[in-house]
C-alpha cells in the first residue's frame, strides 16, 4: 500500500460546501436585516417604506449581477454538482493510488506556498514519486464516456493544457526546492478520466499522456526508463513534504514518519551490504545486463517518451547506430543520441 499524503477531492469538496451553504446564507442574511426595516419603515410610512424596500433589493440585484466577486460566486455556485462530480472522481483515482506498493509515495491536493509563505497559483489533484519516475496527475470526472481528442474537443484541449502547464510549473518549482539537484528529473503529466467506461480516443497530446481510470495502475507501475533509486524517492517526498503548510505537515506527520522510517531502513541495508562486501573482498564480475550503460538515456529528456535504437542509412554516419525517440511521428520531436 503506498504511503499517502492529503485528502483526495479535498479542495472540490470545501469549495461545494462554500458554494452550497454561502449563497444561501447571505440572501437569508440580507432579508433578515432587512425584514425589521421594512416594518419599522412601513409603521412610519408605508409609501416611503415600501420605496425603500424596492431600493434596497434593487441594489442588492444591481451589485450581485455587476460586482465581480459575487457574480464569480453564482457560476460557481450553479457549477457546486459539477465540482462534486470531480470530488469523486478524485476519490475514485486516490483509491487506485493506494493500491500501488508501498516504494511509491502520493500527494493528494497538493497546494505549496511559495518563497513569502503563501499558497502558490497552481495545485495537482495527486502527486506520484516512485520507482517509476514522478507523475502530475490531472483528474476529470464527466457525464459522457468517450473523450474526444484535443483537435475536436474544446474541453480536451483546455484540460490538456491544465495538465501540461501543472506539470510544468511544478517541474519549475522542484528544480528551485532542489536548488537545481532535480533539474533533469522528468516529469509525466497524465490527463486521467474518471467517470465510467470511459474511453479515450487519443492517449497522447503531445507531452501529456491521456488515459482512462482503469489504465493508471498499469501506466504508473510498468513504466520503462528513468527509473528512480529508492533514496532518491525517498528525497523527493521530503522536498514536496518539506513545502507544505505547517498545520497539513502536522495533520499528515504519522505518513511522513513511514517515510523517514523506510529511508533509514535503506541506508542501514547498504550499510550492510558495503560492510559484507569489504568483508568478503571484491565481487565476482557480472555479465552486463544490458547493451546500454547508465550514462545512456533510456527516454527522450525532451518529451519523455521511449528511445528507439536506430542504424542510420544515409550521410555521414551511414550505418552508425543512434538512439531516436519513439514520439516523432506525434510531435516531431527529433531528439537523437549517438551510440558511438
């Protein structure tokens, strides 16, 4: 079971109860303050009283329909079922998050503060660090099954591009909290659809992988290339952990603790393993694994997707071999790496 940190949905959800319980109590407000001045007006006066009643609601019309803080709160708040449809497809990609192992770990709502201690713009809906590599999740959850692709759809491409700008500027603000460690740390961005039976026309936008509910598991745990030392996971969860508010620090401490408990078990383990080694004197050598040494990228460092071994057959380098990435003919990229 993965080690979670947050709430899943947690944001949607205060946002329905404020758009649900606030509108309401503000027009109840409003006729309760003005109830007793229109009885005490129309005691008065009842021509004067009544002029003054219309006046008061006409201004309360006026400046709800033209003021734009509160006309913002009545889309939002005839958009509250919309918004809790999307709780619950965070909740339903939170419950598949918590089935990964327990080397992975998952932000859920993840909203940092930025360098003056205030929440940033932007926030993910779920964070994943893993062997796999680290994953900006971006949650939808609609009525309609099939998910067009981003040229026909103007809400795939609007969701396509939350995802891919979330990733990016969460890409930006790990290179900085790394203080440039994690620059070359890549970053998938997944569009996920939650609502049933969905299916997904296109499964890549250029950058950001589109994909249905019942992929994530699979798309997460199979992932090739860039795969990530666990005491590197375990750095990355303290950097995120690290830029939290302090009161959602504290209320998750107990899932940092397995963390910092699994990071010291690592070390003690190596420690181990070092210490035998030293031991028994130098390890027998090994055939190599793999035609590839560890210098030698395994995915495009541009738009992260496979490398493809190639021969070249024509210039220069005729019949030299070369790493292409495998995303060429969706986005063009033409990233190479020489072999030789």
């Amino acid at each position: 079971m993965s080690i979670a940190i947050g709430t899943p949905g947690n944001s949607v959800r205060v946002k329905v109860v404020m758009d649900r319980f606030l509108g309401p109590t503000l027009v109840v407000a409003t006729l309760l303050f003005l109830s007793p001045l229109a009885v005490w007006s129309l005691s008065k006066d009842a021509v004067k009283g009544a002029i003054g009643l219309l006046l008061g609601l006409g201004v309360i019309v006026l400046f709800g329909r033209f003021h734009p803080t509160y006309r913002a709160m009545i889309r939002d708040f005839r958009a509250s079922s919309r918004w809790e449809k999307g709780a619950h497809g965070e909740m339903a990609v939170g419950d598949v998050l918590a089935r990964l192992p327990d080397s992975y770990v998952v932000f859920h709502d993840y909203h940092p503060m930025d360098s003056q201690g205030r929440p940033v713009a932007w926030n993910v809906d779920h964070l994943v660090v893993g062997p796999t590599g680290v994953f900006v999740i971006e949650t939808k959850n609609y009525s309609q099954a099939r998910v067009e692709p981003a040229s026909k759809s103007s809400f795939t491409r609007k969701n396509v591009k939350q995802a891919d700008g979330n990733a990016i500027a969460f890409k930006k603000c790990l290179t900085a909290w790394s203080r440039g460690a994690l620059q070359d740390q890549f970053v998938r961005p997944l569009l996920v659809y939650a609502q049933t039976n969905a299916y997904v026309v296109q499964p890549h936008e250029g950058r950001v992988k589109v994909i249905p509910l019942k992929w994530l598991e699979h798309d997460i745990g199979d992932q090739t290339g860039n795969q990530l030392d666990a005491d590197v996971v375990y750095r990355i969860a303290r950097v995120l952990f690290s830029q939290l508010r302090w009161e959602f620090r504290e209320d998750f401490r107990s899932q940092y603790a397995r963390i910092e408990a699994a990071s010291r078990e690592l070390k003690m383990a190596r420690a181990d393993q070092g210490a035998a080694a030293r031991h028994d004197g130098p390890a027998a050598p090994t055939l190599p694994t793999a035609t590839l040494d560890a210098a030698t990228p395994a995915v495009c460092p541009r738009c992260g997707a496979p490398l493809v071994r190639h021969i070249a057959t024509q210039g220069a380098r005729a019949g030299k071999a070369f790493l292409g990435c495998s995303n060429y003919r969706q986005t063009t990229c033409r990233y190479i790496f020489e072999l030789d």
